[in-house]
C-alpha cells in the first residue's frame, strides 16, 4: 500500500470536490445576478 498513491487520490478528490464548490457558487452567483 503506497502512501504517496493515497496522498495522490485525496489531493485529486479534493481538487475535484473544490472544483465542484466553485462552480456551485459560480451558477449561484449568476443566477442571483440574472434575477
């Protein structure tokens, strides 16, 4: 079991998990603007 594999797997997951927030809060922001 490698360490580093698994440190690389987190730091992907919360890329993608930071990814996601940021365009949640972007189409949040847009819609609140278009309204």
């Amino acid at each position: 079991f490698d360490s580093r594999q698994l440190k690389g797997d987190i730091f992907a997951i919360f890329v993608i998990a930071l990814a996601a927030a940021e365009a949640a809060i972007g189409l949040s922001i847009l819609s609140s603007i278009h309204r």
